[in-house]
C-alpha cells in the first residue's frame, strides 16, 4: 500500500470518527457509575439512566416538547398541505415569493426567529409562553411541511383529478380521493422530518421560555447549569436513540429518503 | 332536439384569460357518430374537447347535449367521459377499483357493483388483471383500463385525447379495432381529438380539421382526404404542390399561367406529389433531391413555379440528381380549393 491510496481510508476514517464520537462519548458516559459527567466512564451502571425518570422538570419538559412536536407538526401541514396544493397546481402571482418567505425560517437563524417572535408578538401582545412556543414551532416546522409535500405533490399528475371529477366527484372529493392516498408517503415523513426538527429545536424555544414552561433541551441546559451529574448524558442517548429509531422506521416502511 | 344535434356547439367562444382559443365555433354531431378534430398543436381541438368535459369554463355561446343546455353544468354532473392521453388512472388503487371509482360515487354497491366492474373488465380483456395496481400494466393495458373505467359509466359522450398516440404501430391498430368495436356494441357518441390524420381517417366517420380555434373543414373521410376545400387542409392531408388561382390563372413564382379554362371558379389547387406527371409536360424542372420510400420515389424539383413535389412508382427508371425534367400539373386531377390562405 502506498501512501497515496491510505490516504483516503484514513481521512474517511478521521472525519467518521469526528462525526460520530463525541455521541458515543456521550452514550459510554451515560452508563458511567461516577457522580460526575466524565470520560471514560468509572464503572458501569443505569442509575443515571434511571435517575432522568425520576426528575420532575424533565418530564413535564417532555410533555411539553412532544405537545409541540405532534401538535406544531400538525398544526405546518394542516397548512402547508393546501399551500403546497396551491403553490404546485396553480400559476399563482407571486408563487416563488410566498415559497421563498415559508422557507424562511429555515434560513434565518433561529437566535433571530427567537428574539424577534419575544420582541415583536411575545411581549407586545401579552402571548402566553405556550402558545408563543406553538407558534414558532409551527412556524419553524412549516418550511419542510411545504418543501417535503410539494415534491410529492410535483411527483403526481394533475389529471387524475380530472378524472375524478368526469366520474362524479367533486374538486374537493378528488382531493381526498385521488391526491391524498398518492401523498401520504410524503406526509408521513413530512409529519417525521417536522417532528424530529420541532422535538431538537433549541435556539428559538431558548427565548420562549417561563416558569415551568420550557422544551426538553432548553430544560436539559438549564439542569446542566446547576447539576453536572451524567443524568444529562443518559437522557441525551435516550433522545438520539428515540430519533434515530423514529428516521429507522420511516426509512424502512415509507422509503423515507425519497422524499427527503 | 333532431337527431342530427345530440351533440351541438353554438358560437361557443372559449379563451384562457384574454387570449381566446376558440371563436363562434358551430358544430352538430350526431348520437352514435365517431367524430375526429383534427389540427396541429394548438388548433383549439383540445380546448374544445376540455370545454364539452365542462373542465374549462365557456366564455360565450352554448353547449347542448341530449336535448339539455349543459353550458354551466358542472363536470361531474355531465354524464361526458373522457380517456386522457396520459390515461389517468389512479396510481394507488387496483385495476377493479379504478373501474368501480365513478359507479361507488353513484352509489352502487354489493353484486350490482361486482357485476357492473367484471363485465367492463371483461369486455376490455382484463379479467385477469383485476388486482394489479396500474404500475404493473403495460401502456396498452392501461389505456384500455381508462377506456372501461369511462364505459362503464355509460356516458352520453366519450371524449378520446390523443388516443392512439402513445402506442407502437401494432398496438395502435390493436386499439383502433377496439374502440370501433367499442362504438359499435355501446352506440356511443365518440369524439376524438388528433393531430394525426391517417389516425383520423382510419378511425372517424366524420372529421373536424381545425385551425386557430375555427373550423377549416367538416367532412367523411374521403370528403377531407380527396376534396380539400382549403389550402390548410389540403396541405394537412398531404397536398403538398399548392398553387393560388387569379381569373383562373394559375399564381406562380413564374407569373400568371392559363391552365386553358380548367377550375377557374376555385381559388387555388392542390395536387398530391403522386398526381404530378414526370417526363411529359410543358414545364421543366431540375431534380434537387430525391428519396426512395418503398414502393415509391420522391423527387423535389426546382422549377420556375417554385418547389414541386413529385412521386413515381418506384420500378420507373430512377432520375439523378441535377438532371432537367419536363413535367406537367394535370388540372383535371387537381382538388379544387375554394378557400386559400
């Protein structure tokens, strides 16, 4: 073997290696039996594993950030389905302008997001912290809500509605009869890709914070600053594990990264 | 209603925007008649096949079916089928359930509905593909899905797009025997919209040949094939020596020439490449290129009329290139034209 050809095995190598482990740092601490987050591990147990059970904030944090997640994903397709339909069927005035500014969020960084929505619609309009927080990650969610749908929707012909309108259906009963059931596969990941982005969301919820109200990784940061026990690490595994296994079997049952 | 007008468009103007696609066309078909609209791209044969779907709205005129103005009537209440060039089926339900969509929107259910699906299924050859899923059908197979998921249905009006054309050469008489056979069991009422004129020769009992969204000629097929009545259709149909006529004299690049007193009433004629004389006649010509087509020969000819066209039987001695011929225009087999634009 020659220097050359080693050379990208081994970079492959190293840039693994820098993706993948300081996760599986994280993951070895969790199982660590030490009092304090460290690497390598002392020793092995799952009281840490358990401990992330038994603390109060967590679980209602938990609560919170799977209500966002469900609830704000649904709440960017019950929205973005029909702008999707508008913005792939029609010649609208205009099209790549609203494309454009509900992908914004996607591109403006969500420290921004986060202070305008505190600054600008949180305190002006006295908003309670959680609807403040459905909104935003309603609004965050929404961009692949449209991007993943409308890619579904580009995939399909359009004159199968025709068609089902020449045997009897109305427009809107060609919608739910012949479009829905042909973009349920990009709805589902649509409603995953969301769920998983909602779920990791930090930047925006930091600023939509109050008493009691907070996202599970917000509260996460928030723990970290007061307790520096490998609690912390074990919840974050459990998490990545929740994401990667929720990616898992949406790949497998819905061909996930078609749509994607 | 008479019989002659099951079907009529009266004036009906129809536009996209401010464009309009079609103007003050008038047309009456016949119940059971298989008609054909023939044009090139965007002649309007669409729009207006669309428009009879009730799938584009009506700018101004009125069409009637059955006896019925149905110039406002919703698309879904027409009782008009349509088999869509691209087929349409619905990509997530099987071959039976395309078939049942439009008769379970009618309420049908149970036996009656089985009944209904199989005999549609099986008069199309498709028993046996019940269960597949469109994706699994060839394009022929597919086509005649669309075509009994609109005939079961019973529609006053079936409305073909294009429907020969996406098939291969073998499945295309395949699928003209097919909805001839269709027409004749059903005795449905059958427009067809092409832009292919041996497709609407071989198949309509009547042709529309239409041209920026008006009417050019209405005829049988013979009618549109052997008796042009305008430049455009003869040119469409395969005229393609066409000449204008001034006081029954003959417009050439090579002036006015007297054709001694034949057609001096029409305003141009046509001849087929087939009808022009080599070898004898009082004009003189130079072979610029020449083709061989089988049985026949192509020679274009640079003459002082301008371009001609001629075809010979292929076993006549074959003329080179650059050699000088004389030829004539016979004017008793010329098609008359009474319009030349």
């Amino acid at each position: 073997m020659t220097a050359r050809s080693l050379f990208i095995p081994i970079t492959l190598l190293l840039v693994i290696a820098f993706l993948i482990g300081p996760f599986l740092i994280i993951v070895a601490a969790s199982f660590s039996a030490g009092e304090t987050l460290a690497f390598p591990p002392q020793g092995f147990s799952l009281r840490w594993i358990a401990k992330v059970f038994t603390v109060e904030s967590f679980r209602a944090s938990f609560g919170m950030s799977l209500f966002l997640a469900i609830g704000g994903t649904a709440a960017a397709l019950v929205l973005g389905i029909p702008a999707s339909y508008a913005l792939s069927r029609y010649k609208l005035p205009g099209a790549e302008i609203v494309r454009t500014i509900v992908s914004a969020p996607i591109i403006v960084p969500g420290i921004i997001v986060g202070l305008a929505l505190l600054r600008y619609i949180v305190v002006p309009f006295q908003v309670g912290i959680t609807l403040a927080l459905f909104l935003a990650h309603t609004a965050l969610v929404l961009p692949y809500a449209v991007r993943v749908v409308s890619a579904s929707l580009d995939n399909l012909r359009s004159d199968i509605e025709e068609a089902a309108v020449l045997l009897g259906s109305s427009r809107l009963g060609a919608f739910f009869r012949v479009v829905m059931p042909n973009i349920r596969g990009g709805i589902m990941s649509a409603f995953i890709l969301g769920f998983v982005t909602s779920f990791n969301q930090v930047p925006v919820s930091l600023f939509l914070s109050g008493p009691g109200v907070r996202t599970l990784p917000v509260d996460m940061i928030a723990y970290m600053e007061i307790v520096f026990d490998p609690s912390v690490a074990a919840l974050s595994s459990l998490l990545a594990f929740l994401s990667i296994g929720i990616v898992f079997i949406a790949e497998r049952f819905l061909g996930f990264s078609r749509y994607v | 209603m008479s019989d002659a007008s099951y079907l009529s468009l009266e004036k009906l103007t129809l536009a996209y925007g401010d464009s309009v696609a079609v103007a003050n066309l008038d047309l009456d078909i016949r119940k059971g008649e298989l008609i054909a609209l023939l044009g090139p791209s965007g002649c309007g044969k669409t729009t207006t096949m669309r428009a009879i779907a009730g799938l584009l709205a009506v700018k101004s005129g009125h069409v009637r079916l059955d006896g019925a103005d149905i110039t406002r009537m919703p698309a879904n209440k027409r009782a008009v089928g349509l088999m869509f060039q691209s087929y349409a089926l619905f990509p997530h339900l099987s071959v039976y359930e395309n078939v049942a969509f439009g008769l379970k929107l009618k309420g049908m259910r149970g036996t009656e509905l089985e009944t209904k699906v199989q005999s549609g299924l099986k008069s199309v050859g498709l028993s046996t593909f019940a269960n597949r899923k469109p994706a699994e059908l060839s394009g022929g197979q597919q086509q005649r899905v669309a075509l009994a998921r609109s005939m079961v249905m019973e529609p006053k009006v079936l409305l073909l797009d294009e429907p020969l054309s996406n098939l291969d050469a073998r499945l295309r008489l395949e699928m003209r025997t097919e909805l001839q056979r269709v027409q004749k069991e059903t005795g449905v009422t059958m427009i067809f919209v092409t832009h292919d004129q041996a497709e609407a020769l071989a198949l309509a009992d009547r042709i529309v040949v239409m041209k920026s969204g008006k009417i050019e000629q209405i005829g049988s097929p013979e009618d549109i094939y052997n008796r042009p009545t305008s430049s455009f259709v003869a040119d469409f149909v395969g005229f393609e020596n066409i000449f204008p006529l001034e006081n029954g004299k003959m417009k050439t690049s090579a002036g006015l020439i007297d054709l001694s007193g034949k057609a001096p009433s029409a305003a141009g004629l046509a001849w087929r490449p087939r009808m022009v004389t080599l070898g004898t006649g009082p004009f003189q010509g130079t072979v610029r290129g020449t083709s061989f087509a089988g049985d026949a020969r192509e020679y274009l000819l640079d003459t002082a009329l301008g371009p001609i066209k001629a075809e010979v039987e292929a076993s006549q001695p074959p003329h080179a290139l650059g050699a000088g011929l004389t030829f004539d225009l016979p004017a008793e087999k010329a098609a008359p034209l009474s319009r030349f634009v």
